[in-house]
C-alpha cells in the first residue's frame, strides 16, 4: 500500500509539474483538470496515510452516529421512515464516509428517490421541524452546503447506500456533530428548479424524519464495513456464475 502511494504521488506531481512545457503533444484543458484532480487526491490519500503513521497506529479516525426517526406530528398518510447513518471521517480534515441505511418508505414507489440533508439545529422538540434550515456556514447556494448528500434510490420500501467523499465534517469550526440530518419526502432539484427555494434546500418536500448527530466508538462503522464487504463479495461471486 505504501509503495503503490509513493509511485501514485510522483507520476502524479510528475505530470502535474510539467503539462506546460512544450511537447509535441498537445495536452487538452480536460486532460490537465483530470491531472490535477488525481494529483488532488493522491495528496489526500498520502495527508491522512501519514497523520494516521504520526499518531502511532491508535487511528485518528473519527466515527458519528445518527439514529433515525419519523417527525413529530407527521400526517397519517405520510410514511414512518426509521433507521441509521453512520459517519467516519478518517482524521480531522479528510473527507466523510457515510452509511445510509432507512426502511420504512412506500414499498409501491420502488426505484423513487428522497433527499438527505444536514440542517443547522440539533433541535428535535417540535420534531423535524425545529432543526432549521440547511446547515450552510459558507453562505453559499445549494447544493454546495456541508449537509447537501443528495438523492438516494428507495428500493422496496428501504434505502441502503454508502457514500464516500462527502463534504461534511466530524470535527472543526463546521462540525455536523450536534445538527440534526433529515430525511425529506422528495427529490432534491440539486438547485435547477429555477426558483429561490431551489437554492436554498432543492425543493426537496416535507421533512419526513430526522436525527441528532452524535459521537461513538468504531465499533458500530466496523461492523457495518464487515457487512458491506461480504456483501460486495457476494455480488462478485454472483456475477462471475451469471457470466456466459
């Protein structure tokens, strides 16, 4: 692992040290994006490699929990969304890694999809209604918030996705520990809806259910990491029988 990041990091800083010099070939400006982007991310990689080194193999990672649950005062037809997120961050700084795993939506809306953001209160007392809008301590447009994960695909009435890269944080002067996710009753727009509201939260509906964003061990993510890896390998085995 350690010699596949040293070569990654010096074809990488190679490549990316040298795209203006003369050469008859001509790099295209999509190409050199693409070069900076993996240069970008090889750095990343090799940032959290070496602070988790320094920090003498404890692990400086960190893990967040968030158990959800329907919205206070929800209309009888609405449906009672349950579940978990689980948050890992591997050192302060790096980028979050998510599991999003909630049942309870309509089974006859298979493939339909629901937005998940971070809103700015941890504040649940008048359910998910109280938690504020989207978190947004930049001050920029949705869907460029900490909090904007997105849309997730509902299959049979449950959603189970992880999500790697996410732009949140465990730790911080933007921390999401303490704010509160919330699970919405539709789609989010991603800011096309060619309205105010678009950029403020998508457009994505009622607040269907909703959590606080709190703390724990590693064992919780270990756990489910375990559970996701029999699963991908399961699916390759699967695969590899069906093929011709």
């Amino acid at each position: 692992m350690l010699a596949l990041l040293c070569c990654s990091l010096l074809l990488a800083a190679r490549i990316s040290a040298t795209w203006n010099v003369p050469s008859p070939v001509e790099i295209s400006s999509e190409l050199a994006a693409q070069i900076r982007d993996v240069h970008a991310k090889v750095l990343e990689i090799w940032r959290v490699f070496t602070q988790q080194e320094a920090d003498g193999g404890r692990g400086a990672a960190l893990h967040a929990a968030c158990q959800v649950q329907p919205s206070a005062g929800l209309d009888g037809a609405q449906p009672r969304v349950t579940g978990r997120v689980l948050f890992r961050q591997p050192a302060p700084g790096a980028r979050l890694d998510a599991f999003f795993d909630l049942e309870g939506f309509p089974a006859e809306l298979n493939s339909s999809k629901r937005a998940i953001h971070v809103h700015q209160f941890g504040d649940l007392s008048r359910g998910c209604e109280s938690t504020g809008p989207h978190y947004n301590p930049r001050a920029v447009a949705h869907p460029d918030h900490p909090g904007d994960f997105g849309n997730f695909v509902v299959r049979d009435g449950r959603l189970s996705k992880f999500r790697a890269g996410l732009a949140a944080s465990l730790s911080g002067a933007h921390s999401i520990v303490g704010r509160a996710v919330v699970v919405h009753a539709g789609e989010d727009d991603l800011g096309r809806g060619g309205n105010p509201a678009s950029l403020e939260n998508g457009n994505a509906g009622p607040r269907l259910a909703c959590c606080v964003v709190g703390t724990i061990g590693p064992e919780a993510w270990a756990s489910r990491w375990a559970q996701e890896r029999n699963q991908r390998r399961k699916r390759r085995r699967e695969s590899h029988c069906q093929a011709p």
